[in-house]
C-alpha cells in the first residue's frame, strides 16, 4: 500500500510557505516535501510568494522550488505587494482576489 492512501484533490494551492529554515522550531517542521504530490494534485499546484518577504520566506520558497524543479504543473505566482500576506506587514486589505481566482479556476 503507498502512503498517500491514493488520495488526489482537485488543486493545491499554497500561500507563503514557510519551511522553518532556521529551525527555530526545534524539529516540528523536520520534513520533506514529497515531490510526487504533484501527481496527487489533478489540478496541479499554485505557489502564491511574495518577492519582498523576508530571508526566511524565500528561504522556505527556494525549499519548495527545488522540491518541484522541472514540473509543468507547478505554477509559482510573485505578488509582491502583499508581504508574507499579513495585514500590518505590507499587505493593506484583507481582499486576495488572486487567491479566490485560482480557486475558482478549472
């Protein structure tokens, strides 16, 4: 029996992923990223970053980039206004309307 059960969904959508690269966490973020994922995901998958984030968050992005190198069906999307996508940071409004167009994409 393989690990993931045969479990698919329609699409991953990811929003500022963060990986822990300093391991401030102790090992609670210790882990791999599977790279067959993407073969779960009928859909594919959207990675949402953000190109002003801080060290850490492209540190986690590059983590995750690597993971998908070479994939058609991993898309990775800069929206650089919005921060790590946190009001107060330099995102100024709750709307995401990027997020809710994936979303709703097919």
């Amino acid at each position: 029996m393989s690990g993931h059960l045969g479990v698919t969904v329609d699409k991953l959508i990811l929003v500022a992923p963060w990986t822990d690269p300093n391991k401030k966490y102790g090992d609670f973020f210790d882990t791999k990223i599977n790279p067959n994922m993407a073969q779960r995901c009928l859909g594919g998958i959207s990675v949402f970053y953000s190109s002003l984030d801080d060290e850490q968050a492209k540190q986690s992005l590059e983590v995750v980039r690597q993971t998908f190198d070479g994939r058609d069906d991993v898309e990775f999307i800069d929206i650089p206004d919005y921060g790590h996508y946190m009001l107060g940071n330099t995102m100024k409004t709750e709307e995401f309307p990027e997020l809710i167009d994936k979303i709703l994409e097919h």
